[in-house]
C-alpha cells in the first residue's frame, strides 16, 4: 500500500514541476493548472457579454491607458 502511496506522491510532484510556466516580464516561476490557449477564450466571451449589457463612460480613456500598458509592455 505504501508503494502505490509513494508512486502516486511521485506523479503528483511531477506533474506540478511540469505544470510550471515562467513569467516573460518577471522572470518567476508560476504554477498554471490551465494553458493561455484555453484560458484566453472562456474569459474573452464573458467580457463581451459585460461589454454588451454594461455601458463604459470613460471608454475612450480606458482604450487610452490600454494602449499605453501595451505599449509599455512590448517594449519591456
């Protein structure tokens, strides 16, 4: 019992050290249970919908400061 308890214990440290991805900005190490590719999607399609429901007053100055994080960020 205690071999398959260790094996078991074994796949999961595994699985975490693989489960690693580093942050291109900070150089850290995060633990990611789930990819960009299926992350990006499931939370752009409830954005949309708050983007359709909820009007932004100050739209044209949050797409301001957007476009100066991106800028910001590429040049980083």
């Amino acid at each position: 019992m205690k071999k398959y308890l260790l094996l078991g214990d074994g796949l999961c440290l595994i699985g975490l050290l693989f489960s690693c991805a580093q942050n291109p900005f900070t150089g850290k190490k995060s633990l990611n249970f789930v990819s960009s590719s299926q992350l990006f999607p499931s939370s752009f399609m409830p954005y949309e919908t708050f983007l359709k429901e909820n009007k932004v007053q100050d739209a044209p100055r949050v797409e301001n400061v957007g476009m100066k994080i991106k800028s910001a960020a590429e040049r980083w």
